[in-house]
C-alpha cells in the first residue's frame, strides 16, 4: 500500500486522437487507465475510482478508442460531454505515463485540478500548464538524492518527480511522465521509456550490455501482441540448442553452445521489459521464468559435462570425471533453489529495506542476509553478489570457451553452486528473514 498517497475519487482524461496512440505496446488511454488502476490498488482503495473521457469536440464515434480489460478492477469509466467537477485528477492523453506514474503526479503536487478553460482546447492547455509548473515547483523545494542502498545496488530509482517534464522534442528526465505533442516522437518516447524498465538486479554486463540489445528487441515485440509467456517458453529453445552444440564434445562446439547460452542470457530481459510495459507482471510469469532458467542452468551444467566426457575420450576415467561433475554441478544449482524455495514457503515476512534488497531477488535475499556471509562486510558481499550473477558468468564462459578452457566453465559451476547450496542450507537453519517487493523478472 502507497503511504499517506491521496484517494483518488474523480478522474477527468481529455481524449483526442492521441487516444489510439500506440506506445510502449499500449494504446495512451488503455496506458492511462491501466495506470489510474494500478494505484487504486496499490493505494488500497476500496470505492472504485470513477472516471469520466471527454473526447475533442468533433471526434468520430469509430474513432473513440472503447477499453475493454478485465485487469480494470478499480475504475468506473464513463464518456461525458460535460465534465462536472470537481476533479480529483485532469490528464490528459496526450501524457505518456512510466510505471507509478500516477504517484509521481501526485506527489508533484497536481491535485484537485479546477477546469477553468471554457474549450477543451483551452483545458488540454491547463493540463499542459499544470504538469509543468507543478514539476518545476518541486525541483524548487525538493532535492533528489540517490540513496546509498540504491548506489550499492547498481540501480538508480525508477522515478523522481522533481524534474520538470520535458516537451516531445527533448530527453525524459525521470519524472514518471512525458507529454507527448505529435506521433513524430513516440520513438523517442518509447526508447526513453524503455531505458528506465530494467530491473535493480541487472547486473553489469546485464546493465551496459544485454539491456541495450534487449530493449531494441523488446519495442519491436511490443508492435505485436505476444505476451511475456510465450516468449519465455519461445526462446528456451535457445538453451536446448546450446545443448545439442554442447554434445558433440568439439572445441568449437563449447564456444557456440556458450555463444547461444549467453544469446539466452541477453533475450531472457524481453518477458520482463514486455510485462513491465504492458501491465503483465504475474506470480506465474515470475515461477516460469524461473523454472526455465533453472532448467536451463541444470542443462548447461550436465550437457557440458557429458560433451567434455566426449572430448576426453579415450580417458574413461577424465570421462568419467566430467560427466559426474556435470550431474553434481546440477545437483548443487536445484539444492540452493529448493532451498530458497521451501524457506520462502514458510510465509510472508514483514519486509524491511537492507543494503542488499535492491542488489538480489526476494527468493535469494535472506540466503544472503541470513548466511553469515555479511560477516565479510556489506560492500565486499555486494561485490560478490555482482561478480557471480548470471549475465557476468555466461560472458565469462565464453571467454573461457574461446581460449580453450571448457573445462573450466564446469569446475565454476559445480564450485559456486556448492557454495550456494551451503549458504543456502545455513540460511535454512535460521530465523526468517524479511525481503522487500522486486520487480518483474
């Protein structure tokens, strides 16, 4: 629950052609009311939010974008050729709206908006003139400070709304909002809009490497309809043919089938980028993409194993070796997990902010925070952490690869996975530990 957030009651959105809009894989009034939906719910509110769509006078009626969504729980939304205030809130759809959005506006101060303009014209101008002079009033009396916690995370907060929003011709500065003028910049729009949907968990070749790539992928998938889902059972293909690269026990073949791996590694931020664009984030989106990339790294370690057992060949013994490294390796990654899992089960905990939270996902926080590895202190722990994540280790094995050192990629593998399986275990054996809400995978 938003705390201390103002209710909102009345919502006026003045439409126009900008309605149709399609930006960031959404329609602007669908955005905007998925928004206006998305507080309610996070604020709490039980009374749902009525919402009243005044079109630009001389709109056609086929050209009156009808939003018809299931996930509208909290709103009442209605057309109205007279708006009767007072409202709440005035937007208008013309405003592209981040995630949270809402929130960024109203803590801005654009609250209880009188409609003074005797045109819609005139109105759409208030909007505009509101939007702006309320960011620039804010970046008066308010600094923004980047805490420490999200230094050490790598992550910089998703929205700061004292930044005065920009017109379409500029940069976005992270206020939670743009106003939009023309469709010559939802490009621009979509490719600031994306370069802020990453996840506080990315890690460094995640952040300057992969999200690049992906963030070009995912605003071509947000033209279509495909949904985070399917994409994620799409590109598990990815590691099954890595695999089959991994078996025939060649040289070249642990470089491709690590090239692939680290493909995998660069399109798995897609589903996430999607969700996080199109409202979609799901416990279920969240379970399959963290079974696959469970049963990905469960592949990649007996796969390698056995193609490295090829290689060794006539050795039976050094092949011998490998394949049982390959299936323990394995076995280390689904012990750490289970265990994370069955600690999570054990119920929800009060959640607390810790230097870590921002760094690592709810289901590996208290491995950590609960271990005793903090013992080492926090900022070489967050070195640690930021060392090993998966994005870091996938570029590693490729290097590894590529000088002839395959076998390497496994003695790693089996080496992290039993020091997870034992903080893991450690970890277990304590008192909960509270973690904060993350993002979507």
């Amino acid at each position: 629950m938003i705390a201390e957030q103002p209710v909102l009651h009345n919502v006026l959105i003045l439409a126009d052609e900008s309605a149709n809009w399609r930006i960031a894989g959404l329609p602007q009034l669908h955005r905007i009311l998925l928004s206006l939906n998305e507080y309610a719910t996070a604020a709490g509110q039980t009374a749902p939010v009525s919402v009243c769509v005044s079109w630009k006078p001389g709109t056609p009626a086929a050209s009156r974008l009808v939003v018809e969504d299931q996930r509208l729980t909290r709103l009442e939304v209605t057309d109205c050729e007279a708006e009767e205030g007072p409202f709440d809130l005035v937007l208008s759809t013309r405003v592209f709206l981040y995630r949270n959005g809402i929130a960024a506006i109203l803590e801005a101060g654009v609250l209880g908006v009188e409609v003074t303009g005797s045109t819609w014209h005139e109105r759409l101008q208030d909007v505009r003139r509101t939007l702006r002079s309320s960011a620039e009033q804010a970046a008066r009396t308010a600094i923004a400070v980047i805490p420490t916690a999200a230094k050490r995370s790598g992550g910089i907060p998703r929205r700061t709304p004292w930044i005065p929003p920009r017109d379409s011709s500029t940069s976005l500065g992270m206020t939670g909002w743009q106003y939009v003028a023309d469709p010559a910049a939802i490009g621009s729009v979509e490719r600031a809009f994306l370069r802020e949907n990453g996840k506080s968990q990315d890690g460094l070749i995640s952040k300057y490497l992969n999200r690049p790539i992906s963030r070009w992928i995912s605003r071509l998938l947000l033209k279509t309809e495909i949904v985070p889902s399917t994409w994620s059972v799409i590109i598990f293909s990815l590691p099954l043919a890595a695999c089959v690269a991994f078996l025939q026990g060649t040289p070249m073949s642990f470089v491709i089938g690590c090239v692939i791996f680290q493909l995998y590694s660069i399109v798995d931020g897609c589903d996430g980028e999607i969700a996080r664009s199109r409202f979609m984030h799901s416990d279920f989106g969240r379970r399959l993409d963290s079974l696959l990339d469970l049963t990905g790294n469960m592949l990649l370690a007996i796969c390698l194993g056995i193609g490295l057992a090829l290689h060794a060949l006539p050795s039976l013994s050094l092949s011998w070796f490998y394949v049982a490294e390959g299936v323990a390796a394995a076995a280390c990654v689904v012990l750490s997990e289970g265990i994370v899992f069955l600690r999570r089960s054990r119920g929800d905990q009060p959640r607390t902010v810790t230097p870590l939270n921002g760094a690592l996902y709810q289901r590996h926080h208290e491995l950590f925070q609960r271990s005793g590895i903090l013992v080492f202190g926090e900022n070489v722990v967050w070195w640690l952490v930021f060392m090993t994540k998966r994005d870091m280790a996938m570029l590693a094995f490729v290097v590894l690869a590529l000088v002839g050192q395959p076998e390497w990629i496994l003695h790693l593998l089996l080496g992290v996975g039993a020091i997870n399986s034992a903080l893991a275990g450690n970890a277990f054996l304590r008192a909960p530990a509270p973690a904060i809400q993350q993002e979507a995978s």
